[in-house]
C-alpha cells in the first residue's frame, strides 16, 4: 500500500476542529428540537413536505432531496408515520412507489418547532459568522458537494431555496 | 411565542449548503470506512484509543473526548468488543467504571484504515480549501464550539492534536 499524505498540523488542526464543530452543532440542534419530540432526521422531512406543493412528494424523491438512502428512509418514515407526523399512500399515477404527505399533525409539528429551530441556528452558527465568512462557507459548501457528490447536489435546483421558508431548513 | 428572526436568503442558501455539504462529506467518509468494514463511529473511537498512552482509557473520559452521550457510546463498545476490536474492564485503580483497550486486531484495523480515510479527507475536504479557507474553517470551527458547549471543548487540551498522528482524525 502507498503511503499516505498525512495531513500536517495545521490541516489536522482544522479537521479536528471541524470534525468537533459538526457534533456540538447537531447536538444543540437535535436539543432544541427534542424538546418538541422531534430529531433533526424528523424535523428534515417535515420541511421538505412543508415546502413543496401540495404536502405530499414521492418517497423517491425525497430521499434525493436529502441525500438518504433509501431503506434508511423507508425505516424513519414507517416510525414518523406512526406518530401520525406523515401518512404514505401508493401513488395512482405511476409504479413509481411510495408517496409521502404531511398530515396536520405533522404540520402543526413542524409551525410549532420551526421558531426555536432558526433561533438555535442563529445563536449557535449563523449569528457568529461574519458577512464573509457567511460566503466563504457557502463557498466551501458547495464545493465539496460537488466534488463528492457530482453536480446534482449544487443545490442550485433545491425548490427549498425558495426566500418565503427561509430559516426552515 | 414571539416570532422568530428568520434566515435571510444568503443565510438560508448558506445553512442549506452546509447542511448537505455536511452531509455529502459523512456519506463518502463512511464508504470509504465500510471498504475496511468500519463506520466512521468505528474509527472515531479506535483514533482515540490508538493515540493515548498504553491505548487504554476511561470509558466516561473516551465519551467526554469524542461528545457522545454514555447511553450511545455504551451501546457502541459493546458491538465493538462483540468484532474483537476494543477490549472492556472494569478499572483496577477507582470506582469510576469501566476501561475500554484497544485490541491488536483493533489495532491492525486502524492501521489498514488510516491511508484510505486521509486520502478520502484530503479528496473530499481539505484539499479543495485554499489556505486562508482552512483557517477561517479553524476559526469558525472553534467559535461555534466553544459558544455551542462551552470552553472545554475549545480542543486546546485535546491529546489528539499530536502533530506524530497527524491525519488519522
């Protein structure tokens, strides 16, 4: 096996930082919102129903949305729609599969949580960046979704980009 | 309940992006780890095990390094130990519980992993960052911990910041 190009101090630095960031950042975020009995995987789902036409899109679909796997998706929606959260139905106009829709429940979940959610994004992200630093990490972001992830994930397609839901996501 | 402040559009399309961009990093960190039979969860808890002194720690100390709930990281060690890659023992010197060791088969694992997963950062991350983009990353990284758990997990103290294991985070 080759050697590797280990990462130097000041790289290893960074990683390091970044790795720990990401936990501490979803930790507070799945706090806030596990105080309105909902993960962040719940409260993911729910805005894109929320945000697309109609409340209801094919599990296919979202699963690309956001980028899961199709059986681990499968599993969270059958434990989200016991909860009454969502409901699935087979769709009547293809064999395309399963089709997901939010239920009242699941709206009202989501209205009630979304307040607290954007006030945790800002005070635990988004309010400590600066106007550059907001653009350098937009930056970064995209490039390495593209890099890992090809093109489809530029996010430039994204209808949850829509101003109006800002601040659900 | 007072309204929130919602994200502006160069908020959103930020948060939005980080938040795939997180996303798309962990999926291609964890393929690469599932070729060597590891989950990023894994390799986190043999990375720390294989830099400390002896390769033995305190299971409460291991989850304090890495921010995992006792209840998780308890679960965890457990399937690890059932693969042979972690030994668990209660420690000889107090009561605070139990030790967790790396194995040599956990050892070997690590060792095995280890190009790949650097090869796969630098691919993915660190590579695609100009130098004025990993320290603003460092900086933004530190600042949101700190604000998001407090100035223990600022990583000053950290052991893992060895420059000797440069890489193997």
């Amino acid at each position: 096996m080759t050697e590797a190009r280990w990462l130097d101090e000041r790289e290893f630095t960074m990683w390091r930082a970044f790795f720990y960031m990401r936990r501490d950042l979803e930790r507070a975020i799945e706090a806030q919102l596990a105080a309105h009995d909902l993960s962040h995987a719940d409260y993911t789902v729910l805005v894109v129903l929320s945000e697309i036409e109609g409340q209801v899109m094919r599990v296919k679909d979202l699963g690309t949305q956001i980028r899961w796997e199709s059986s681990r998706l499968a599993h969270h929606l059958r434990r989200m729609e016991s909860r009454g959260l969502i409901c699935r139905s087979d769709s009547p106009d293809d064999r395309r599969g399963t089709l997901a829709a939010l239920t009242p429940a699941g709206l009202r979940a989501i209205q009630e949580a979304a307040p607290g959610h954007v006030t945790a994004i800002r005070r635990c992200f988004v309010d400590l960046l600066t106007d550059e630093e907001i653009a350098t990490i937009t930056s970064i972001s995209q490039r390495v979704s593209a890099a890992v992830a090809g093109p489809a994930t530029d996010g430039a397609t994204d209808p949850a980009t829509d101003g109006a839901t800002a601040g659900r996501g």
